[in-house]
C-alpha cells in the first residue's frame, strides 16, 4: 500500500478488503487522501466493505471530492456505516452520462446488498445509454443481489466470441452463486484460453468445489506460461494465484512460496491474498 505505482496501492487495498485485514485499515485510512483518484476510491470501498468506523468522518470529506467516481464511492462507505440515505446517491449515480460513474454505480448497488435497487439495475443493463462495461457491471450486480433472472444474459456472456466477455461472465455467474451458475462454470474449465480456465476454477473454489485443482496445476507441471509474453503471463499468474487462494489444497498451496518470489508485484499481491485466504 505505500508502492509508488497507484495500481500496486489499489491492488493491495482490494486485498485488504477481501482478506478483512482489520489490521492494516489505518494504513488503508491514511490513503483516503491518496493523490490518485483509483486510490481514494479503492480506500473508501476498504472502509464500507468492513465497515470500518473510525473512517467515518474522513470518509464523509470524500462526498465532495471533485471525482464523481471517488463521491460515489464515498456514498456507498457512508451506507455501509449506517447512513442509509447515501443509498440514493448511488442510485442517482448510475444515472450519470459518465459511463465509468455509471458503472461503478452499478458495482457498487450489487455489493450493497440493496434489492431495492434491482429493477434500477435491469433498467440500466437494457439501456440504449448504457456502453459495453454499464452492462456487463450491472449484470454482475444483479447476480450479486442474487436474482436468478440473470442467468440466461449471464450464459450468453459465456458463449461469447470475446476472451474477456467470457471472463466477466465466469465472475459473475460465480456471483450468483447457484446451483445452476456452478454447473455453467464446471463447463469453462475446458475453455480454449488458459486465463478462462484458471478463472473457473477460482470461482469454482468459491463454491467450496475443488473440482478446477487439475486445471491449476497444469500451470505447473504442463508449464502453461512459458509461451506467453511478459503482460500475458503476468495475468496468468495472477489467475492462478487467485486460483490457489480460493481451492487451498496442498497440492497447489506447495506452489505459493514461488509465487511469492515472482517479479511482478501483483503476482505477489494475489499470492500473498491466497496465503491470507488459505491461512483464514
């Protein structure tokens, strides 16, 4: 959290959030002030997602942040510690004209909780104003609140030609969290793409399912990235560490010392995030 590179910062916040490491949210308070907006708004969701109270007030400063982004985000912090009426500016946020505002709106409405905000979501998602990233984000959300509606919109993202719609897809139906949406996801481990593979078998592993260990460890022993360019493998490796994190059979977690020693830094970020999740 306190690398010079704001994506690094932001990678480790989302850890914190995901790992609620209670422990590190003073250092997470201080980068309310990040000078980079991604920052700020990472650090605010950290703050609402463990509902972290000694942030309240710093985090009530950030409603009137020049970043409708970072607003919105401290909209949705301020919900989480007890001010319901901050719901509303959420909602009007993913109204905005700005796509990105919108799209983190809908993010945001999904990690709530609030299915009061549902048919706000599927308004949104078949809007002719909504861009690509509106659609598939307030998809997710909807599946986040966990109506089972979704499935079918979130089945044709499975299908789709597009390597990263699919992956948006295995995220979401791991969202949704049914019996249904496992039984889509056991079917993206035989996915052509070595990214979607190793997603499935994360999400799979969310289910408490370690049906995807083989795929994960393919990595390994079939040595899956040597092939790949720098930025490729990078993500592979991330993939796979997230895998790990959330499988956590001996088999894999043997392979997280090495991992923890890779060059890139957010390799290390989601390996260390699998060492917490397999720790816990």
């Amino acid at each position: 959290m306190a690398d010079n590179d704001p994506l690094v910062r932001v990678r480790a916040l989302e850890v914190v959030a995901d790992t609620e490491q209670i422990r590190l949210m003073p250092q997470v308070h201080q980068l309310l002030n990040d000078k980079s907006m991604p920052v700020r708004f990472a650090a605010a969701l950290a703050v609402g997602d463990l509902e972290y109270s000694p942030s309240k007030g710093s985090v009530s400063q950030l409603l009137k942040d020049s970043d409708a982004n970072v607003t919105t985000a401290a909209a949705y912090a301020m919900a989480k510690l007890g001010s319901a009426k901050y719901f509303e500016a959420l909602r009007n946020a993913i109204t905005s004209s700005d796509q990105t505002v919108r799209a983190n709106a809908a993010l945001l409405l999904g990690k709530s909780g609030d299915k009061n905000s549902l048919e706000l979501l599927w308004r949104t998602m078949q809007s002719m104003d909504s861009d690509d990233r509106v659609v598939y984000q307030s998809a997710e959300a909807i599946a986040m609140l966990g109506d089972e509606r979704i499935y079918p919109k979130l089945w044709t993202m499975l299908i789709s030609a597009y390597a990263d719609v699919r992956l948006m897809g295995v995220g979401a139906m791991g969202k949704l969290g049914t019996p249904e949406a496992k039984n889509a996801l056991i079917r993206m481990l035989d996915d052509d793409i070595l990214e979607i593979r190793l997603a499935a078998a994360e999400q799979l592993g969310v289910f408490k399912d370690p049906i995807g260990e083989s795929k994960v460890l393919e990595v390994f022993e079939k040595n899956l990235t040597s092939g790949l360019d720098t930025e490729a493998r990078e993500r592979a490796n991330v993939l796979t560490a997230l895998a790990i994190g959330q499988i956590c059979t001996p088999t894999l977690t043997k392979f997280l010392p090495q991992l923890l020693q890779n060059e890139s830094k957010f390799v290390r970020i989601a390996a260390s995030k699998a060492v917490l999740q397999c720790t816990k």
